[in-house]
C-alpha cells in the first residue's frame, strides 16, 4: 500500500513529472512569442515579406502561375499553399494573397487578381469567386531561386522545401511598405517610389559611407498607391533616421465652379488607406452634430474608368477655402501615419532608419549575385568538362568505337576510354551515352562554337567574383533594369507646408483658417521650382537681402499676389492654369532658398511631360499678359476677360508652334525676341493691340528657314543686359559649354514689329546656331540643368562679339532670388 506521503505511481510505461507552473508558463509563451514575431507577423528585411506572404509567391511560381497563362482559382492557390506550406488556415492566406494584389494597397502589386478584390470600403469576394496570377513583378522577386542564391528549408512536416528568403530583385519592403502587430511589438512601414529606392540604394553601393541627406536626396519622402499631399516632412526625416515617426497626409483637391453660382470641392486623391464612403460617413455625422457647415451636399462619382471623383457642394455665400479647412479637422481628408519600421535582421526584430534599410538589401542581394555566379560557374565548368571530353571522342571516334566493341560489358568500356583518352569518369559515361548523330562534322563545329563560349563566360564569371567592385556593379545595372521595367511616376505630392488646425488646438474650436490672406510673392525657378514668401505691406519696397547664389536660385518669374488668391501658371501649350499659393512651401524673407520648394507640373497637376510652365502671372492687375512663340508670334491678352476655368487657352496656336516665352508688364516695356540664328528684336509692348484668349496674335518677328525663336520675354530696358550662348547643332544638346556673351542691351537698336532683327552674336567656325538665350536685368544667375550655380562672363561685350569659353553647360539663366526679395 502506498504511503500517504509519497508521489502519485503512474501506470507502467508512463512518467510523471512535477514542473513549476509560471518557468512553465514563461517558457512557453516567449516561444509562442518567438513563433508569432519570427514565423508570422514581421517581414524579413532582405525581401520585405512575411512568411504567409513569401510561401504564396513561391507556391504560385511553382505551379507556373505567370503573367502570361491564365488565371487560375484563388481557391486552389490556397489549398496548394496551405497543404505544402502555411498550415495555419484558409483565411490568413487568401487574405494575405488580396492585399498582394490591391493597387490602393501596394506600391507595386506582385499578384494579378482577376475579380473582386476589394476595395478601400468594401472586403473581397470569397476565393471560390476570384482568380489569380503572378503580376511581372513578382518574377523579379522570385528570379534564380532554381540557382542556389538563397537558403532552403523544410516545410512544416518535412516533406517539401521552401526558401527561406526570396531573392528580390528589388527592395520590396520599402517600395510596398508593411504592416502587422506581433506579441509586445508592432510595425507599420509606408510604400515608397520604386525608381526612388532603386536609385538610393544604388548610390549606397557606390557610396558606402552616404550620409542620410544624401540618401534623402534620392528618396525625399513616401510615395503613397493612392497618391494625396504629405505635409511637413520633418516627421518622415526623423523616421528614416531612426526608424519610427510620424507625418500628416491629405486629400488632393481643388475648388471648381459646378454651376454659374455653385462652387465645390473636388476631391481626386485620398490619404493612404481611406476609402471615400468613410469621408463620406464623416461628413453626414459632421453636418449632423453641427461641426461642419456651409456644406449643400456630397457625391461620390468614382468609376474604374475616371478613378476617384468626390464633389462637396458648397453652399452660397460660404468660403470654399474656410470649408476645405473645417473638412481637414474634422474628417480623414486630412489622416496620419505612424511610422514604426520593425522588420527581421538575421532572425531578430530591429528598427531600422532608411540607410540601415537599404543596407541590409544591398547586402542581401550581393550575397544573391555572388551565389548565382558561382553556381553558373560551377555549371558552366561542368559543361565544358563534358564538351572537350566529346571534343576528343569526335576526333579519334574511329578508336573510341573499336575500344567500346572489343569491350565485353559497359563498365569494362568505361574503364578502357579512361585509360586510353586520359578521361574523366564523367566524360566517360557521357561519350557511352552518345548518340550516333552527334558524329557528323557540324556537330564538331558546334561543340568547338559552345567550348569557346563556355570559355568566355567562365572567365568572365571568374573576373566577376575575383571584384568586390565589378559584383556591386552588377547589382547596380540590375536595379537600374528593374526600375526601368517597373518603374512609375510619382504620385504622392511632398510639400513643406504644416498641416491643418486637425493637427493641434481644440477640435471644437470654429474654423480658423491656417495661413491668412497676407501679401506674398511667388517665385518661379527656371528648373520648375516654386515658393511663397509672405510679405507684411510694409516691407513690400524694402531693399534686397545680401545677394547668395544657391542651387535652383535661378528666377524665371515671379508675382505679387495674397496667399490665398488665385494666381495664373502660363505653359509652353498656350494654356493658363488657375491655381492658389496658399499650399507652396513658404520660405522665411531673410532666406530665400528655390531649392526647398514645390515642384510646379506636380502642384497644379501636369500630366502631360511635355507641357512646362513658362511664367507665373497675377489675373487681377492691370498689366496684360504678353506672349511669344517659336514661329515669332506675339500677343497680347487683354485684361479683365479671363474665363471663369480652372484652366483655358490664352492663345490659339498653329500646328507645330508652342509658346517659349510669356510675361506681365506695363505697355511702356519692351518686348524682345531672340532666334536661334542669332537675330534679336524688340519693340515696345505698345504697339501689339490686346486681344480676347481665343485670338493667335500677330506678328513679332521674321523667322527663316530652321531658325527658331528660342527667348521671348518683356523686359525693362533700364540696367538690362544680354546673354547669349553659341554652340554647334551638330553636338549632341548638353554635351558642348559653348560660348557664352553678355552685353548691354542699349546697344541694340530697336526695330519695328514683324522684322527680322540685328545681330546678337557672332558665330565662330564650327558654331551655327544659339543654344541659349536671356534678356533681363543684372545680376543674372546662371545654372545648369540640375540646378548648379554656373559662372557667366562679366557684362560689357560688344552686341556682336562671339563670346568666351565656357567652362560648363549652361540649362537656363534667370534673376536671382535675392535681387527680387
């Protein structure tokens, strides 16, 4: 029997043993823990994906799923997965499969889904319902993998191999961005451009020491799927510093005339993950409680075929602009994002800034290049082991025959060619398998055509893996194919303007507008930059800052105007662009710098690339609006007659003719043409007759033959000077400095309308044409075509002088910022 005391028996073959409750509970949740961050919920930072989502692309490649074959059930793509790789259910995998093929979702999509697959308000269709594929960028991902460039493993019950990680042709976990909560940890990472990442991490490889700044200048901020406005990037730069911060999106809008007498507000762009029956929601619990007023009603126009189109119509009497305000604070118009990059380095969980990111790719992807050239190599030295074996059965088969006959048996035969032909065991068996076609003469040329090809990679493979610096530049050519092929504009709009009043004070305080309606002026770029300084009204006389020569200083225009006034940008199409400064990065008086600002074609929405803008103009002065073109057209646009248009055609141009140059001033300036012949005209803006914007204009100046006029532009004779610069036009454009010749402009006798001019440069030998030309006060500012300060000759040449040297290429010449102040 027994003893009271002593432990509980336990039947024969079993065994019991005392464990303490909490070590035990401990240990198994840090492995459960371990289980959810490792195996679950944090991307890998080499390819950027979870496991769910890594065994997906893999599977689907293994059953062939590519772009160009069919779609196949989203059902069967997951019941192969979940079989042979992701037993954790049916649901976790579809729902991972979707969001790899939601445009809004990710950057790049890796998945061509074919049937609903949701949207931003509404979930998918069930996987019986919806097919699948691999989109062309998930080849990239999944590339070489049959070439022993990353780890295998086993499967869950060890009866399939799975890659540990993919090879990633690209830097997916920037470029798609990731999210997912694991146990006491979370990440959240923002999609970024791809051509962007790839030219980044490029520059790493070739600067291994780059500082954050110099990564930033290739990847300035995120770049979202469903584009929008991120305001203020001090946020994002304290995430690629040290890995989590935080920046404010908004919606893409503008304010247009519905009706004659109703104006609203167009929304085409949301922030990142906010769908439009949200807004929408918000907007009737607004009205509702009393937040919002002055809104009549919202429709929602949105359609696969025109994209996202919300109207909010504004009621009579109500500032849009006061409206658009009390929208950003009290609905996801205007959203945040946290930033929290936690990714897998080497099994472990870290939070990592932009470099750290990008390093940790680079160093991924030169350990894929290096192990795909060795097991080229290996198999290339394989294969021309086994062609010079049947090189010397080829040339002595009348003996390898005889050997292999007075044989008895094949391995008897096998061992006789060895010691006769000194050939390997390889070779051997290869020259047994022969077949009797392979001994014709043209089969001996191909071989000696394969052996000296075989040769030729193998010492190229050689020179590859001997040059730490030849296999960084592989890498570099590859990334720059990748976003070549995959590579889009950017759709997300980075300005340096704070965000709204949602961001900060009492969100049941009235609606106060952000930036008052104070005097400014915005200045224009000659690389497409622009600002808005504001002024106080008594410092609009005041004297210019110390002069300071920055990078894009170079002005092209610039106007006197309220921050919140509706201002004119004039393109090289003839058309007028309505647009506000109120949202352009604004720059302090005392520091005017061009580089810090707005890309103009993005602010007003240019989607046209050969459309530029030429001049900025007020649509409220009294000086009319003066245009030139290429053909030596010139007009003038009368005053006061501008059509009530978000934009419209100020000039009627004929076929082949564009605008090359526009600008506002008194009719007692002078208007100036320059030809590529080297002709210059002016005359004042007196004699040209306003005229309504349906009008072409008239006549400016005589072009003959393949000249064309390259400046126009109204100008102040007092303290003008003129640039020219020569060249060739038998040099590639951008390759030859030229020569470069500033002279005064009263040394240029004006001549009347519709002539052809005097002679403002003197052409060398070899020199036939002008590539540049500018008319405009002194000093001038020079740059090139990345915005770099560039040295102009000192003014004083005579008017048909033929210039000096230049050092550099000149892009384009302008005021300087500082002059203008």
């Amino acid at each position: 029997m027994t003893a009271p005391d002593s432990p509980p028996t336990a039947p024969s073959g079993e065994r019991i043993d005392d464990v303490d409750v909490s070590t035990e509970m401990q240990g198994s949740f840090l492995e459960y823990a371990y289980s959810v961050i490792y195996s679950r919920a944090l991307p890998d930072a080499r390819d950027g994906l979870k496991p769910v989502q890594r065994r997906i692309l893999y599977q689907m490649a293994e059953m062939g799923l590519r772009p160009d074959r069919g779609h196949v059930k989203s059902a069967r793509v997951v019941g192969e997965v979940m079989g042979k790789l992701h037993p954790h259910g049916d649901t976790a995998i579809y729902d991972a499969l979707v969001r790899l093929s939601q445009d809004f979702t990710m950057r790049v999509p890796l998945i061509d889904g074919h049937g609903n697959f949701g949207s931003l308000d509404d979930g998918p269709a069930a996987a019986r319902y919806t097919e699948a594929r691999l989109d062309a960028a998930a080849l990239a991902m999944t590339e070489g993998l049959d070439e022993d460039v990353v780890d295998f493993v086993p499967n869950y019950d060890n009866q399939f191999m799975q890659p540990s990680v993919l090879p990633a042709a690209y830097p997916n976990l920037l470029v798609n961005g990731a999210s997912g909560i694991a146990v006491g940890m979370a990440t959240n990472m923002v999609p970024h451009n791809l051509v962007e990442v790839v030219g980044a991490a490029r520059h790493l490889l070739e600067h291994p020491d780059a500082t954050l700044d110099d990564l930033m200048a290739f990847v300035p901020g995120p770049d979202l799927p469903t584009g929008g406005t991120i305001s203020g990037l001090a946020g994002i730069k304290d995430a690629y510093a040290t890995g989590r911060g935080a920046f404010k999106t908004r919606a893409k809008v503008s304010i247009e005339p519905i009706t004659a007498r109703k104006t609203g507000i167009i929304v085409t762009e949301l922030p990142y993950l906010v769908g439009p029956e949200r807004v929408i929601e918000k907007i009737k619990d607004g009205v509702g409680n009393k937040k919002l007023s002055g809104i009549s009603d919202v429709t929602d126009l949105t359609d696969r075929k025109h994209g996202l189109r919300m109207v909010i119509g504004i009621k009579t009497g109500f500032s849009p602009e006061a409206v658009l305000e009390q929208l950003y604070k009290h609905t996801p118009l205007e959203d945040s994002f946290n930033i929290n990059n936690v990714a897998l380095v080497d099994g472990g969980p870290r939070t990592l800034g932009l470099k750290e990111l990008l390093q940790v790719y680079v160093d991924h992807r030169l350990s894929v290049i290096t192990r795909r050239s060795e097991f080229r190599l290996a198999r290339r030295r394989e294969r021309l082991h086994l062609v010079s074996g049947l090189l010397i059965a080829i040339l002595d088969i009348d003996e390898v025959i005889q050997v292999i006959r007075a044989s008895d048996e094949s391995e008897q035969a096998r061992t006789k060619l060895m010691e006769v032909f000194d050939l390997s065991q390889l070779q051997a068996e290869y020259i047994l398998e022969l077949r009797l076609r392979r001994l014709t003469k043209f089969s001996r040329i191909e071989l000696e055509a394969e052996r000296d090809k075989l040769q030729a990679e193998i010492d190229e493979l050689v020179a590859l893996l001997s040059s730490p610096a030849r296999i960084r530049g592989r890498v570099s050519e590859e990334l720059a194919e990748v976003a070549e092929r995959f590579g889009t504009p950017r759709r997300t709009l980075l300005t340096e303007a704070a965000p709204s009043i949602a961001s900060s004070g009492s969100r049941k305080s009235g609606p106060v507008l952000e930036i008052p309606d104070v005097p400014c002026r915005v200045y224009l770029s000659t690389t497409g930059r622009a600002i808005r300084v504001d002024l106080a009204d008594d410092l609009l006389d005041t004297p210019a800052p110390p002069a300071r020569r920055s990078k894009h200083d170079a002005v092209l225009s610039s106007v006197v105007t309220t921050a919140r006034s509706e201002i004119g940008a004039v393109t090289n199409k003839g058309r007028l662009i309505r647009f506000s400064p109120v949202g352009l990065t604004a720059v302090p008086t005392n520091s005017i710098q061009l580089a810090a600002g707005t890309k103009i074609r993005d602010y007003i929405g240019l989607t046209d690339k050969t459309e530029r803008v030429l001049a900025v103009v007020s649509l409220d002065g009294a000086d009319s609006i003066v245009l030139g073109t290429a053909q030596g057209v010139v007009k003038r646009v009368s005053t006061g007659v501008y059509p009530n248009k978000p934009a419209f055609e100020v000039i009627a141009l004929k076929p082949g003719d564009e605008v090359v140059g526009a600008g506002q001033g008194p009719e007692s300036e002078e208007l100036v043409f320059v030809t590529s012949g080297a002709q210059l005209l002016h005359f004042t803006a007196s004699q040209v007759r306003p005229q309504g914007t349906a009008a072409g204009g008239v006549a400016g100046i005589n072009v003959t033959g393949d000249t064309r006029v390259i400046f126009f532009g109204s100008v102040n004779p007092q303290a003008a000077v003129v640039v020219t610069v020569s060249s060739s036009s038998d040099t590639i454009p951008g390759t030859d400095p030229g020569r470069a010749k500033v002279s005064f402009f009263d040394q240029y006798p004006g001549k009347g309308r519709a002539t052809g001019g005097v002679r403002a440069h003197a052409f060398l030998k070899g020199e036939d044409t002008l590539a540049l030309a500018w008319i405009g006060q002194w000093p001038a500012l020079a740059v090139g075509v990345d915005g770099s300060v560039r040295t102009l000759p000192a003014p004083g040449a005579k008017r048909d002088a033929s210039g000096t040297p230049l050092d550099a290429v000149i892009g384009s010449v302008g005021r300087r910022a500082s002059a203008l102040a």
